[in-house]
C-alpha cells in the first residue's frame, strides 16, 4: 500500500559557506547552527527568500557577494508544532526552529534541497551559467 503523507514547501537563502555545507551533505540537510544562531529560520515563499539572498547575502563581503535561494520539502507533521512567525509584512514568515531541533528538522526534509536561484551583487545569474551541483 503507497501512502502520501503531506509536506509543505519552503525556502531557504543560504550564502556560499552554507551552500557548501549543504551540498556536503548531498543536498539533505541544513548544517548544524553556530553558537551565536540559536534559530533556525526556513521562509515560507520564495519572493522573501528572494529578497534576503538578493539584498543581503549578495551584497555581502562576509558572504562573497553570494546569495542562493533553495527550496524544500518538510512533513507538515513537523512543521505542526510551529507556529508561522510573520516578521514584517505578510510576505515576510518563517518558521522559528530551535538549533537543538535542527536534526529533527532535517530528518523530515522529504527529498533533496534545491537550488533555485543565484544572485552576485545583488543581481540574478542566469540560470544557464549557475553553479553545477
């Protein structure tokens, strides 16, 4: 017997170091938070994941003038014992997943972790030139 079970699509702008660390994992799992990062911020949409990797990440020296939008799938299951946090506007929600949590976290990704989009200086690469996976 096949089963669905429900997921929700989300997003994530990452900066090269993240990116990398990501990939390192096969594209499965987000690295472990720094000491400093007790949060774990994944977005709901990618027009505010857009926005952070665009204006921030690559405009960033810290982040090589880099910023990656990526998209995945968490079982909704998970993502019930969260409430969607709105920071700004309507467009601007996350979830708030605790960096102890992480693991869990990454054990109800559904599939790999997608990169959707690449900005330097704060403007779009062409998906024909992005970096191979």
């Amino acid at each position: 017997m096949v089963t669905t079970e429900e997921t929700i699509t989300l997003y994530r702008p990452v900066g090269p170091k993240e990116l990398a660390l990501i990939r390192d994992s096969g594209f499965r799992a987000f690295p472990p938070r720094l000491p400093e990062q007790p949060i774990f911020y994944p977005v709901l949409n990618e027009a505010y994941a857009t926005q952070i990797a665009r204006d921030w990440n690559s405009t960033s020296a810290q982040n090589e003038y880099a910023g990656f939008v990526t998209r995945f799938a968490v079982r909704a299951a998970f993502l019930a014992d969260y409430p969607v946090e709105t920071v700004g506007s309507r467009m601007h929600q996350e979830y708030w997943i605790p960096a102890e949590k992480l693991d869990a976290f990454n054990a109800s990704i559904v599939g790999e972790i997608e990169i959707i989009a690449e900005y330097r200086h704060g403007r779009r690469v062409d998906e024909a030139s992005a970096p191979p996976r």
